[in-house]
C-alpha cells in the first residue's frame, strides 16, 4: 500500500511500509538523533532498531511506514490501535479510534514548513480510511514543538496520562476538527 499526498510548497509525499530489516540502517540515525530523544531509542544499535520494527511488524495492532518527499526517505510513521496497543486501560477508547506517531528525518539543511507538512500528510492518510474517526497522540509532556504542530492540525488536548516510559499528554483529533485545521491554516 502506498499513500500519496502533494504540498504544494513543500512537494510530494509518499509512504510506503516499513521494511524491519531493509530499513533498520536507514532509521538508526534518525531514532538515534539527539532531536529524537523522545523517541526513546538513543542507545539503540542497527540490530535493536531492526528488532523494534520487527515487533511492530509482528503486531495485528501496530505498524510502521517510511515517508518520503519526492521520493527521498525522511520521516517515519506509526500507527496502532489504541484500544489494544499503547493506550490500553489509559483512556476510554471510541470505536474508530487510531493512534500515531511521526517522527521527521535529522536534516543539515531544514525546510521552513516541513514537519508541519508532514504531520498534515499523516493525518491525510490515516483519515483515507473511512473507519477511523478519531487520531489519538501521547506525545511527552515536555515535547512542546510536537504540541504546537498537533494543535495546528486540529488536535485538542485531553489531559495527562502516566505511561510506563513517559508522561503524555494525551490529545484527540476528529476529521472534522482536522479539515477545520487545514482550511484555517489555508486561509494564512
């Protein structure tokens, strides 16, 4: 399956799925970055990434997909099912409901408008599917530029949860609060 989405500022974007062993190389420097932190794999060598992959891979709940603009790998995508994955017993789950996370690539030479590109091209995606209804996120607490963007693309805060690694701020976006979103962000 593959997804594409063009920016007219930015480019095309595509996503593909992950492949555990072909792309653990590829995403060890971007999990491994300091600008990663939050995502909690620092330390990780090729073999660890290729193995976390292999576990999201593994899961009916969980999977990973490599994004790309104009066909150049430069983000990573996550989506799982929150009422059985990542979220179980942490919040009243709604049918439709789809969790994610995105991470950008490290770059040398950033894009003003990139990530927030991204995470529109994500949700563009996830909403294809017409059973989902809701986006679910758990960034940290203490990750405020990804609270910036997911506010921008229409999320709403729903409080603070304690998870086994962190604690997060769980938040939800609908597809209608996300095309309300996407038209403001339009109109600037």
């Amino acid at each position: 399956m593959t997804f594409s989405y063009v920016d007219d500022r930015i480019g095309t974007f595509t996503l593909r799925p992950l492949d555990p062993e072909a792309d653990a190389a590829l995403l060890h420097p971007w999990v491994t970055h300091p600008k990663a932190a939050y995502w909690m794999m620092q330390d990780a060598d090729v073999a660890t990434v290729a193995a976390e992959y292999r576990k999201i891979a593994d899961s009916p709940h969980h999977d990973a997909f490599v994004g790309m603009l104009d066909g150049t790998p430069c983000f990573l995508v996550e989506r799982y099912d929150p009422a059985r994955a990542e979220l179980v017993g942490l919040y009243e789950p709604q049918e439709g409901d789809v969790g994610m996370h995105f991470l950008c690539a490290p770059t040398d030479t950033p894009v003003h408008g990139f990530t927030r590109a991204v995470i529109t091209t994500v949700m563009h995606w996830l909403f294809t599917d017409p059973a989902h209804r809701r986006v679910v996120v758990e960034p940290d607490v203490r990750n405020t530029a990804v609270h910036g963007l997911n506010l921008a693309v229409g999320f709403e805060p729903a409080g603070t949860i304690t998870k086994p690694e962190k604690d997060a701020l769980l938040s939800f976006c609908t597809r209608e609060q996300f095309e309300a979103a996407v038209t403001r962000g339009a109109a600037q």
